[in-house]
C-alpha cells in the first residue's frame, strides 16, 4: 500500500526471471518424450535472427528474453504441448490402426469497416501451440497409424515483397520452420493439396479439428470428411491441458495481474466527483499499456451508482457523485494473458456508513472463498453454492434480509442479488477453457477468478432504503497451489481503510 506510488509505473520486464531455463537444458530433461537428438535437430531450437513477422529475442530484447520464443516461454515448451496433445487425441480413440490429422487453424484478421481492421487478437488454442502470432495460419499434425512419432507442419504466408510493403515483414516459411521449431513450414496456398494427399495416404484416418473453426477453413476440410475419415474436437483435450498453468504461464499470470492491479489502483487515486466513468475508462487502458500491457482484456465496466446494479455496463459515460461508489471491471492482456479484477469505491474517498456495511459484507464473503478454495478445493460451481449460503447467511445477520427465511429460500434470495457466477478459469482467455467444466474439482495450477457481488436495484423494496441502489463486486485472480491459494492480485487495493487512503490522492 505504502509503495503504492513507486511501483505505479515499474514496468514489468525489469522484474521478471527466467522460469525455464535455456533450451539445451530443458531437451536434457525431457528424457520421456522421444526426439531426434541429431544436430539438425537440434539447430531447430534456435531463435533464428533477421526481422521476422513477430517479434523475437534478437529484434525485441526489450520483449523477449534470449533463446525464448515468445515472451516467458521457449520453443521446446510449446513443442512439448503439440507432443502432449497428439498422445491425448491417440489415447481418447484406443486404435492404433487408425492415423490421426489435427487441424488448428489461426484466427483471420477482423475488419470494422473497409480496409480498416479491428486489433488482431491471435486465436488461443492456436497460440497455445505454437506461439505464432500470424493471421490466417495453418497448424496441422499428422500421427500415422502404428507409430508414436508424428510431424508438425505450419501453413504460413509466404514472404512476398508488395504485400510485406503494406502490411510489414513476413517470418516466411523458411525462417518459420525454424522459429517455431515445427517439422516443415509451407505456404498457406498448398494447404488443401497438402490436406487432400496426407489424407489419402494415412487412410483410415481422424481429422480433428475445432467445431468453432471459421468456415472457411471447414470449407477446406469437408473433402476429406466425404472421403470418409472421421471426425474428432480437439478442443476439450486442449483446454484441459490449458486449464493447468505450467511454472512459466504462471510467471506470465503473475504480471499480468500485477499490471491489471496496478491500473485499477492508479484509477482509485484519481477518482474525485465530478470526474467521469470515461476518465477512468482511459486512465484504467493508459496505466495498463504504460506498465507493458498489449491492451485491456476487455472492455472495462466502470459503473457510478445505480449502475453498478447492471452487471455488463460498458456504456461508461456518466459522471460520478461524492455520495456514490464507482464499480470496475477491468483487466490488462500481457502476451495474451489475462487479469480480471474488480473493486469498487467511494467517489468522495469515505464509505457512508450503509455503503461500508455492504462493502465489507461482501470482502468478508470474498476472503471466506479464497479461505474454502485452499481448505476444500471445490468444484467452482460448488464455490458458487458457498457464496449464496455465505452471502444470505451475512445479509440476514445484517437486517438487510428478513430473519424469518432459511435453507433453500435464503440461497434464493440471494441469489437473486448476485446473479452471477462467483469464478471462472482464467489464462489466455478471459473466461479461459470454457470446455473444462465447473463441476470439477479445482487443481494445482489453476487460475481462478473469485468474484462475489451484490446488486441492490433502486426500485427493490424488499431491502430496507438505505441499501437500495448499489452495486459492489470485489473480484481477485488465484492461483491454486498445494498449500494456501496464492491472490495474484493481492496488489490490487481491497482493504476499506486503504481504499479510503488511496482514493483522491492523485491527480493526472
Ligand atoms: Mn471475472
């Protein structure tokens, strides 16, 4: 709390440490898996130089540290993922006869209007494997039947002078091969023969591919679903592999949170009436950018009043009131991981006395679930249950709900007042691994957010008045591990005397 100020603008890069060592002696360590150990082989796990489409260790030292092919992680890593994937997809079909095609395509550029292109945003499961941040890419592997080696092939743009003109570098197909540490690269144009012959070769095969990918490329691959191979999703595969972090993704998590945390402090500092959720909104993406952010994780919620009683307001273009809190919802994207936190404060820098009441209700219901995370490890939807016991139990104790309800009318009740989920898995998406469900028991080195609410509607008569027209949402990032959860952003100011001390403090 104290250095709140020194560390505002510490960019992160300064404190990061080397989580996985260099590649050579990573290779040493990965005794189980099988690799060519020649020295063609392993000249692959070199970072090549030159200008390449993204940045690497040699253009971007600044980025990257040396050796690593993506921020925090190297080239053996996600050629580990690609390795652990293939043996998940093999293992779910019990065939050995059968030959398996995964097929994971890249995201395609998005335009706002003609011409005019949204941020590329790199699909996740794609990035995951690879760490290739191209548009339009192909990722393809290939197991024969009766063998447990398989191949790696990237389908990229080839370098082409007019379109490098426009649109900046290429890494090219052979600069690729190398830089991702795949088995070939090729030109993106020679996906369907390529497609087309390894299926007719490797009969009886699996095509696995994402039932999400864009049409297009489902286009390309209905061919060889009507030569009879059949089909598979790779995806729940993938995303439980995604679901637990490895040491360098939770290096990556820990900054991440460290830069969102540090924004939502810098906009606590600025708050003062008068001034505007848009503001905040911008102070909320400079503080995040400045600290070495890409951009924000998405559009942030930053809701005066009565607002905060809708839980997605995103219009944020009111002005806020001394006698009001503000609610936000905001998060910092670094390398493609995700913050997600929420605070909320009071505009004037005091809580009134009904609005502490709830604020601490509602910390005191927060701090308990990240307790039971650690103590019971739950499924999150087993979490969520908790909340609306814990939080009808409290809002009971409190007068604001009636003493003459219990059992499954109090859980109800309060319900109703937080209508959503109390945690989602968090990483490279937001609401990260979708396909991993939440009746699960949580794991070691999983990312989860913890987020209890409460929304009081002005018209909700069922609430004493004092109450009534307020929003409040304290949401943190955890990672589980085998002793206490570790709040990643424990940085973010939580505490309502520290709150009070911060807010107003600073002006931009
Ligand atoms: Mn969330």
């Amino acid at each position: 709390m104290h250095n709140f100020r020194k560390t505002l603008f510490n960019t992160v890069s300064k404190s990061r440490r080397k989580v996985c060592g260099k590649p050579e002696q990573i290779i040493r360590r990965m005794s189980v898996i099988d690799y060519p150990s020649d020295e063609k082989m392993l000249s692959k796990f070199q970072i090549p130089k030159g200008i390449m489409g993204q940045p690497t260790c040699h253009t971007h030292p600044h980025l990257i540290e040396p050796d690593f092919l993506t921020c925090g992680i190297t080239q053996m890593e996600y050629r580990e993922r690609r390795e652990t994937l293939v043996q998940k997809l093999a293992a779910e079909v019990h065939n050995e006869h059968q030959s398996h095609i995964i097929v994971i395509p890249a995201a395609s550029k998005q335009y706002m209007s003609d011409k005019i292109p949204y941020v590329f945003r790199q699909n996740s499961d794609f990035f995951y494997l690879t760490g290739c941040l191209e548009a339009s890419a192909i990722l393809v592997m290939v197991k024969p039947a009766q063998t447990s080696h398989f191949k790696s092939i990237l389908f990229v743009h080839d370098k082409d002078e007019h379109a490098e003109l426009w649109e900046g570098p290429r890494t090219g197909c052979h600069a690729a091969a190398r830089l991702f540490a795949v088995d070939e690269a090729r030109p993106i144009g020679n996906f369907p023969s390529y497609l087309s012959q390894v299926a007719s070769s490797t009969r009886p095969s699996i095509l696995w591919s994402p039932r999400d990918a864009n049409r297009e490329v489902n286009d390309l691959l209905a061919p060889v679903w009507q030569a009879g191979a059949a089909s598979g999703d790779p995806q729940k595969a993938l995303h439980v592999m995604r679901s637990i972090k490895s040491p360098a993704e939770k290096e990556l998590m820990k900054e991440t949170c460290y830069i969102g945390s540090q924004a939502i402090n810098m906009a606590m500092a600025v708050t003062k009436p008068g001034v505007s959720e848009h503001y905040l909104t911008a102070v909320l993406d400079y503080s995040a950018r400045a600290s070495g952010a890409e951009h924000p994780a998405f559009p942030p919620v930053v809701a005066g009043g009565a607002r905060a009683t809708h839980i997605h307001y995103v219009t944020n273009n009111q002005l806020l009131n001394a006698d009001e809190m503000v609610l936000v919802d905001s998060g910092s994207q670094r390398w493609l991981y995700n913050s997600d936190i929420s605070r909320t404060w009071p505009v004037s820098g005091k809580f009134t006395k009904h609005q502490r009441i709830l604020y601490e209700l509602i910390l005191n219901v927060q701090k308990r679930l990240i307790q039971i995370l650690g103590e019971h490890r739950p499924a999150l939807d087993q979490l969520f249950d908790s909340m609306c016991r814990l939080l009808g139990k409290h809002l009971q104790q409190e007068g604001i709900l009636p003493r003459n309800i219990d059992g499954n009318d109090l859980v109800g009740k309060a319900y109703r007042l937080c209508p959503h989920h109390v945690s989602h898995y968090l990483g490279i998406d937001v609401h990260d691994t979708p396909l991993v469900r939440r009746h699960m028991p949580v794991k070691t080195d999983m990312v989860v957010t913890v987020e209890p609410g409460i929304y009081i509607r002005p018209d909700d008569t069922s609430v004493p008045p004092e109450f009534r027209g307020i929003g409040i949402r304290i949401e943190d990032d955890v990672l589980i591990t085998d002793g206490e959860p570790l709040v990643l952003t424990a940085s973010c100011v939580k505490e309502p005397d520290d709150v009070e001390a911060v807010v107003g403090k600073h002006s931009l």
